[in-house]
C-alpha cells in the first residue's frame, strides 16, 4: 500500500486507515447526522439522544452546534474526548482497514448518491480568500468561528468526518466507474439511518487495479484543472462543498503542531478524513441556506435592505404566493420576508448569487454580535422558526442556487459569502460513520 500512496500525493490525498463499528454495534442508533445541522432545533438533538441512549453511538464523539454556547462546552469537550478514548480500548471499533471506503446514500429525496472517504493533506488546503490551493474552500470562513471548533479537535484521538468535497468531473464517470467495480465485493456496511434519513451502504477499495484506475482518473481532473478556469493557471481539484470550518479548525490544529513538531511531518493530524462526491452527481442537489436574523422588525429588516440596488418592496398576503416567487425569480435576485405575520417581496438587481449583496447588510447590522444571524436549512424549517420564535425576528427566503459554474466563479473570484448554499436539505447531509486515529 505505501507505493500505492506515493500515486496520490501529489492529488493531496492520503489513503486512510479506517476504523468502522464493530459487528455487534447497532448501525442505525451509530450513525448520526453531522454537528452543524438542526442548529435552532434541540428536540432534534434530544430525540436522537433517546433514540441512541446506551448504545454505543457517533453521537457521544460529536459536538452538536446547537450546545455550543452553553455553559457546559468544556464538560462537553471533556466527555466527547473521554468517550473516544473508551471506544478505542473497549472494542467498539473493529480493526483498521487501510483504504478508500466508495459509499452510496439513499435519501428521503435522492436515491445513489456516492461518493468516495478518503483523507486530504491539509497542507494542500487553505481557507484564506486570497489563496488558491489544491483543495479550496467555496464559500467564506469566518475565523471567530474556529476556537470552539479547534477545541473539539485538540487532543481528541479520534476524528470523525462531515466534510464533503467536490470535484468537477462532468462526465460523471470516476464515482459511478468505482461503484461498478467495488460493488462486486460485499459491503462493508449497509444500514439504515435514523430519523426517517434514508440509507447509507459503504464498500472497501484497496485493490491494485481499483487503487489504479482512482490514481489515473484523478490525476486526469488534476491536470485539466489547471488553465481550465478563467484566470486561474494553478491545478484546483477539490473544492469544500460541506464542512469548511471543521476543516479549518483541522488546518488550525495542524499548524499549532507543525510549530513544535520537530521532524514528525506526517503525524495523523496532518490529514483530516473526508467525503469526496462529484458536483455533477445527478443525486446532488443545491439548497439555499435561509436567515433568521434576530432582534429586528419587520420595517427595520426592509429598511436595512432598502440599501439594495434597485431595490423594490411588496407586500403579500400569502406565505405559499411567497415562497412561488422566491423560487421562480424574474429579476437577477429576489428574497422574500416573513416577519410579526407579515410577508414581503424583495427585487434587485444586484447580480451574483444572492449571499454577495444580502450578506455584508446583514453583517453591517450584526456588527460585533454575530450570533444575531443564524442561517437555516430548509424552507419548512425557516417557516417554522418564524412562526414559532418569541424573540422578535425576521425570516429572509432566498432563491434557488444554481451549481454549475462553481469551480469557474471559485477559482475567478475566491470563496462565496458564508453560507451560500447547502448540498441538499439537512436530513441529506453526511452521517458520522467511519473514524479515524489521530494518534501515532
């Protein structure tokens, strides 16, 4: 296997060593939905506590974001690293088995979504907007969001992944080649997920021929990328479609060590185990991600967005004639406003996805008090939130989120604002499932 690694480093991949549950494990109550979704919803939390409660579980490794300003975060943390570790030396995990895992993920609105685990050399990624490295974050990072998220990740022996990447195979051909080849050997793993979230099937890859055939497809997208784009002449191969401050706080976390790490280059923690899928898979779709922005009104939120260029305002009397217009926009970009009852739709003619002009108004109101925007996934949620929130606030419905041409506007122009889109709703994203050592 180590001559086969030498094939992918210059792709900043690393093939992993993964750990998966052991056989007794309960696969369903193991596998639980990435920390950074369900952030306004707590009883979605509670709920897969009690569903989980005894069992052994992803879900007492994690850190749901939802908690994260509570008063017991560094309880929290303590326990998250104390469960690693007892996971470790209890059995919980099988053996290590040293290769890609190709998965398919069936979900309540896709069927056969794929994709491919495997690790990134954070050496080979940056999220600073004016850089342009292998791997690339696609929308904005925002470094007071870190500290937390690198707390979580220093010292814990193990890591488990949410990340996604995204690569710009149009042809749609590695991942479905893949599944053709490594579908002849038995899974793996093969469950379903909870809370009605569809099915998660997962296949080892690490035969020579299979290790060959990613290495070439790969580095076929690898050379392509570079010229590919306009004003871009450096290779871009990965793209952060999901996860970018975890992977942050992983490059954080990294280079906190590299400054005492002597010679041990290639310590665990240099690599961050990830899901890579491609932007071209017909079972990936695009979401906006919606915003809730507390302590204001519904005349303030207008007004705040009067500053719009060509800016134009009505009101509407109905939540569903609302959400029609968002989602069949006639101008360049269009945002609807549910607030005290009331709903409005907003046109402009600011060009670009959405998140360019909305984002900075909304920062300039929150100023120093980021916690006053929360960005939400799924209409129904958004509805939801709004209708039920005893703090004064405002609900603002984004339009729809083209995907092609991400890699092209990336590359031209450098991250998106943060949270412009989200890859599918919030039961679609990844579940915590394999893991990783992050111990020599």
């Amino acid at each position: 296997m180590n001559n086969n690694q030498q094939k992918f480093d210059s792709l900043g991949l690393k093939i992993p060593f993964v750990l998966l549950p052991s056989a007794n494990i309960d696969l369903t109550k193991w596998s639980v939905i990435a920390c950074d979704q369900f952030t306004q919803d707590r009883d979605y939390w509670e709920k897969a506590k009690t569903i989980t409660a005894g069992s052994s579980s992803t879900l007492n490794m994690i850190f749901p974001e939802v908690f994260l300003s509570d008063d017991d975060a560094a309880k929290r943390i303590e326990d998250i690293h104390s469960n690693m570790k007892n996971y470790l030396q209890s059995g919980v995990f099988a053996q290590p088995l040293n290769g890609f895992v190709y998965i398919e993920r069936d979900t309540p609105y896709q069927k056969k979504r794929r994709g491919l685990v495997a690790a990134i050399d954070l050496d080979q990624y940056e999220w600073q907007p004016d850089s342009r490295p292998l791997i690339r974050c696609t929308e904005g990072t925002v470094p007071e969001r870190l500290p937390p998220r690198m707390d979580i990740r220093r010292g814990a022996p193990l890591e488990l992944p949410h990340v996604l990447l995204l690569i710009d195979d149009e042809t749609d051909s590695l991942l479905s080649s893949l599944g053709d080849k490594v579908k002849e050997n038995i899974p793996l793993y093969d469950t379903s997920l909870m809370m009605e979230s569809g099915r998660v099937t997962g296949w080892l890859l690490n035969n020579e021929n299979d290790i060959n055939f990613l290495s070439e497809k790969l580095n076929e997208l690898f050379k392509r990328s570079t010229g590919r784009y306009i004003g871009n002449n450096l290779p871009f191969l990965f793209a952060v479609g999901d996860g970018n401050h975890s992977l942050a706080a992983a490059k954080g976390i990294w280079t906190e060590y590299k400054k005492t790490a002597g010679a041990d280059l290639y310590h665990p923690c240099r690599y961050a185990l990830v899901e890579i899928e491609n932007i071209y898979d017909p079972a990936i779709e695009f979401e906006p991600i919606h915003r809730l922005v507390f302590d204001i009104s519904f005349e303030k939120i207008i007004s705040l967005l009067s500053e719009l260029p060509d800016f134009s305002c009505r009101n509407i009397d109905d939540i569903n004639e609302l959400s029609k217009l968002c989602k069949n926009p006639v101008t360049a970009n269009c945002f609807g406003i549910i607030s005290e009852g009331k709903f409005a739709y907003i046109e402009t003619s600011a060009e670009g996805i959405s998140t360019a002009s909305l984002q900075p108004l909304l920062d300039k109101y929150a100023g120093e008090n980021p916690q006053l925007i929360d960005y939400i996934h799924d209409e129904t949620e958004l509805f939801r939130l709004a209708s039920k929130n005893n703090r004064v606030s405002s609900a603002i419905l984004l339009p729809p989120v083209q995907k092609s041409g991400l890699f092209e506007t990336v590359a031209r122009l450098g991250p998106l604002p943060r949270k412009s889109f989200s890859m599918g709703h919030s039961v679609e994203k990844r579940f915590y499932f394999e893991c990783r050592s992050l111990c020599n």
